[in-house]
C-alpha cells in the first residue's frame, strides 16, 4: 500500500494479527492482556454498547438515511447519559497528517517504533473490523490518508474498554488518536502473494477518541458524490468525498498567490476599496441596491472597483492592486455568477501595448508555474455525434482540447475582425442611424437574438461575440481596439476612432480586459453623459455620471493603464472546468425545492 491511501483501501493484516493472536517480537502483536480480558466480559455481559461486526455495520450503512440519522442521535445521546464527553474541547495534536506521511514514509515493511508517541486526528473515511480485537480506520486530513491499525494488544486500558470505544465510531466521524508510527508487513499477508506493494504506513493506536460524531450517512467511496445540487450546495460534503474539489481549490489559491507575486515583485502596492457605492460604476452592469438605515441613503454593491483604483493613482499611489469581490445583478449561468473574484490594477506611466506584454508575461509564467508547462489539456463540455460498437447513435463528450499559452498571444482589431469574417463594413460612427440598421440587419442575417434597446455597444457586443470571439479557441487571443460607445473610461485610440483597450478570450471567454485609462476630465464626462443617456433609454447596464471621479480626474490623472482579469474563469481553464460553480466554495443557487425529508 502506498503511504497516502486511497479511500477504502486498507491494508490486509499478518494472518496470525487477522485470527486476534500474534506472540511477542520486532512488528508483532503482544497477547491481549487478562484485565483487558475482564473488562471487554464484563462489558458486553452488561450489554454496553457491543461492537458491531462486519454485517451488522454494512446493514447500517444501507439504512434509510432518516433512520440512520435518529438511531445516531439515539446512541450519543446514551454516551451522554454514560458520562461520555462527545464533542470534547480539545485534543492534543502533536503531528499533522502529513507530517506524519512525510517523517516515517521511509519505515521498513513490518517495522514498529513504540518510543515514539504520535498523537494525530482526522476524519474516517473507511472502517474494517477483524473479529472483536482489531479495527482498520482510514483517517483523513489536509488532503492525505493515513492507516490507523486498533488491536486490543496495544490499547492502554486507562482510556476505557477496547470493545466499547471502537463500537461509538462510524465513517465520517472525527476522531483523535494516540499511538506509536510503523508500518505493516504484508508479506505475511493473505494478499501477499497477488500483490508487491509495500505495507501500509500505519498509526498503531493506543487511545482513540470520537472528537465529533457525524450523524449522516457518507458517500461511499465507491460511488462518490456526483449530484451537483448536493455538491454546490452542501460543499464541505463534497470537499470531504471527492479529492478532485480539494485539488481545484487548491488550484484556485495558487493562482492568487502567483497574482500577487507577480505584482508585489514589479513595485505594486495592494490596497481594498468600498464595497458599497454611491454610485455604481466602474464597468457596464446592472447593480445591487441595498439602503442604509442610518444614512437613509440608496447603496449600490460595487460592481468594479476602477474608479476607486483610479482615484489612489491620483493620490500618488502610481502602482496599486486589488483582488476581491464584486456583485452583478445578472443571469447565472456555466459562466455567470453574482459575486466574483477579480483581480485589478492600475500601472501609472503605461499604455495598453504595456498591458498586452505585462499580460503574455504573467498568464504564461502563472500557468507553467501550476502546471510545469505552457500546454494544458481542457475539455471544453462541447457534445459530438459518435456510433459505438454496437452501431447505436450516441451524443459524447467531445475529447479535450490542447491550450497552448506559449507567448506571445495572437492579437486582433475587433472591428477589423468584425467586418472581415462577416465580409461588411460597418458605417461610422458606430451610433449613427445607418450603422445602426446595418448591424441590425447583419444580426437578423445570422439569425441572432439582441433583446432591446438596439444600442449601438449592445449591438457591438453581440457580433463580436458571434464573429470574433467564438472562433478563439486553443490560443489566446487579444481583442483589441474596442469603439468607443463600448469602453466609456477607455482613452481614444491615438490612430484612429476607436478606444486604446484589449480584452484577452481563451475558448471563447473573455479572461482580462484592460485598457489606457481616459484621463480627460472632459472627455471623461462627456462619455458619463452619453452613458446615462443610453440608461434613459432603458439600458440597464450603462453607468451613471460620477460627480466625485470627475472632481477627482480635474486634479490630474497621470498616463495610466488598467487591467482586470476574472480569478473565477482563470481558474476554470487550470483546473479544468466547464462551470463557473465548480470554481467557487459556495457558488449562488436557485432556493432549493421543499422536501420532506432532511
């Protein structure tokens, strides 16, 4: 067995140890003692909680799970009345799970160091009983397993009846336990002539504890946890059954590390702004209101932190960060969620060219940091038609993609692209009535569906979208060069009538967008302006005037650029994932249907 066992596996005891007897010697099992003898008789004649045998426990596991829920409750509530302590303050740790694996890994097959004493707890993940003396627990913690070999041999009969300890533990349950390292011999095992692994690394227990009951059923190891209603709404359940949601989160931290490496190594300075707003802004989004009783004032959730980010630069502040959350009131869906995780900041003296580079740069370096290469395998949760063997039609996950992230990128202009791949040219300016209709019609052309208002970012929008971005696939990709009716805080393009501003889209979603940052109080207002026009006319999404970061531009907003980039998505593509739910702990859910059972 290797030293990090899997869920369920549990190394098959010497055969003298599986018939409860064992003499004395280097690795072996001392004979249980007399007193120990007596107390077990004296036990069970009491009927004291007797231990439950190998059938008796997987009846249990197959009882309803009401029932199995009550009878649990019922027998801790007869510990209580036996004076037993089931949800103890404390347990004395002296050596993590993993510290454990890593510091006697190196133990020879069959050896035992009883000078040693270990005092370690984790969650049970598998139970095995050898007749009335021996228990096997798989032990479960900080990501690792660990074998817990319970003979009665070794138990230090101060902490109570052997038979009666072990007949309290259940899988799920939390349990302490104190004993000595070693590891199991396996060439006296039954198993031994069909199997080469080495014995398992094992903590021999001399006291163990239940810390904290689990009163429902697990899933079995077997069959997992795959419902994702269960998964997304009970996280802790699947972060405790499937090892795969351990490893995204995992993933997930790591790249927030990488982020802020990478910035705090190039002089950047992380800072946190309001949650709550005046007035929202930052980004094109439909806002969360909320009231302040105090203030009786409208609040708006932040929808982006920008304008704040902003106003730290004109305060001196010229390289500043900041990863946190953000709130849209918008659809959910594989790629939408309320609250996100961005990561923003805003580098004075720099322009988008700058970004693009800085971007290349860190995506690169953060995905072979993760990953040991620039090449990933994605499966992009696309369908295809296939026949199996026996000539029936199936629809089957498409195989996975190879995304390369090598530098550089590719880059595009989006209307460049726009009209090359729809072979129309769009009129100017893009408000205008005419190019308003043109692009109506291209968008009935395509059969494509725009709920109104047919504004003309909205229109944009949309046939990026279906002509730009859904044909990016395994390399990323910058857009660039958006209009300016898109990017309202955006500074105009230097060469032509578009903005300075790139959004970054890998398999068809958008990752980053950044931008030069319009640093014309004038300009800056004007585009509010417009925006808010845009809102009269039912636009949900356009922002409003924001009298304070105008104020704030007038003191002088030096050359700047802006990035943001989307943790949830990022995560997506590293930890291989088609749903944004699966890369946030507790990601927003429709109310749960009413049941009548718990």
């Amino acid at each position: 067995m290797s030293n990090s066992q899997e869920e369920g596996e549990i190394e098959t005891p010497p055969a003298a140890v599986a018939e409860g007897g064992g003499g004395e010697g280097e690795g072996g099992l001392t004979a249980i003692s007399s007193s120990e003898q007596r107390r077990q008789k004296i036990a069970e004649q009491r009927g004291q909680s007797r231990p439950m045998g190998p059938r008796a426990a997987r009846a249990e596991e197959e009882m309803d799970p009401t029932a199995y829920f009550e009878n649990r409750t019922r027998s801790l509530e007869e510990m209580r009345r036996q004076g037993v302590s089931v949800y103890p303050h404390k347990w004395p740790v002296n050596c993590s799970l993993p510290s454990f694996t890593a510091q006697y890994s190196g133990m020879e097959d069959g050896a035992m160091d009883e000078s040693v004493e270990v005092i370690v707890a984790g969650r049970v993940l598998s139970t095995r009983a050898l007749g009335q003396k021996m228990r096997f627990y798989t032990l479960s913690g900080d990501g690792v397993t660990v074998q817990v070999v319970a003979a009665s041999q070794h138990h230090d009969p101060s902490t109570g009846a052997f038979a009666e300890i072990h007949s309290r533990l259940r899988r799920g349950d939390v349990v302490g336990v104190r004993g000595f390292p070693g590891r199991t011999d396996p060439s006296t095992s039954r198993s031994a002539e069909r199997t080469r692994e080495r014995g398992g690394l094992s903590v021999f227990a001399r006291e163990t504890v239940l810390l904290s009951p689990c009163l429902h059923m697990l899933p079995t190891g077997r069959y997992g946890l795959k419902d994702p209603e269960v998964r997304f709404r009970q996280r802790y359940l699947d972060l405790l059954v499937n090892r795969d949601a351990r490893a995204t989160f995992q993933i997930r931290a790591q790249i927030v590390s990488f982020l802020r490496r990478f910035l705090e190594l190039r002089g950047f300075l992380e800072v946190e702004t309001p949650m709550m707003h005046m007035t929202p802004g930052g980004a094109l989004a439909r806002p969360f209101m909320t009231h302040h009783n105090e203030l009786d004032s409208r609040l708006f959730m932040r929808i982006a932190p920008e304008l704040f980010l902003k106003m730290l630069v004109i305060g001196g502040l010229d390289r500043v960060y900041e990863i946190g959350r953000n709130f849209r009131n918008e659809g959910i869906d594989l790629t939408h969620n309320p609250e996100f995780t961005t990561c923003e900041f805003y580098m004075a003296y720099a322009d988008y060219t700058d970004l693009m580079d800085i971007t290349e740069e860190l995506i690169s370096q953060m995905v072979m940091s993760i990953h040991g290469s620039f090449q990933i395998q994605y499966h992009t949760g696309e369908m295809e038609d296939t026949v199996d063997k026996h000539g029936t039609p199936r629809r089957t996950p498409k195989p996975p993609v190879t995304l390369d992230f090598t530098p550089p990128f590719r880059r595009v202009s989006m209307v460049d692209e726009i009209e090359r791949v729809s072979g129309q040219r769009i009129p100017r300016p893009f408000d205008s009535p005419e190019a308003l209709s043109m692009m109506s019609a291209l968008l009935e052309r395509e059969g494509l569906d725009l709920p109104p208002p047919h504004t003309a970012a909205r229109l944009l929008d949309k046939l990026s979208g279906h002509f730009v971005e859904d044909h990016i696939r395994e390399r990323p990709t910058f857009i660039t060069d958006h209009p300016q009716v898109m990017s309202p805080l955006a500074k105009g393009h230097r060469e032509r009538g578009l903005t300075e501003r790139f959004e970054l889209f890998i398999c068809g979603r958008e990752v980053c967008n950044a931008y030069t940052e319009q640093n014309d109080p004038f300009k800056q207002r004007d585009s509010f302006n417009a925006q808010a026009q845009a809102k009269a006319e039912g636009d949900a999404e356009a922002c409003e005037v924001d009298e304070a970061f105008c104020r704030s531009l007038e003191y002088g907003l030096p050359p700047t650029g802006g990035w943001g980039m989307g943790i949830d998505r990022m995560t997506m593509f590293l930890a291989d994932k088609t749903n944004i739910k699966e890369v946030i702990l507790f990601p927003a859910m429709r109310p749960a249907q009413p049941s009548g059972t718990r």
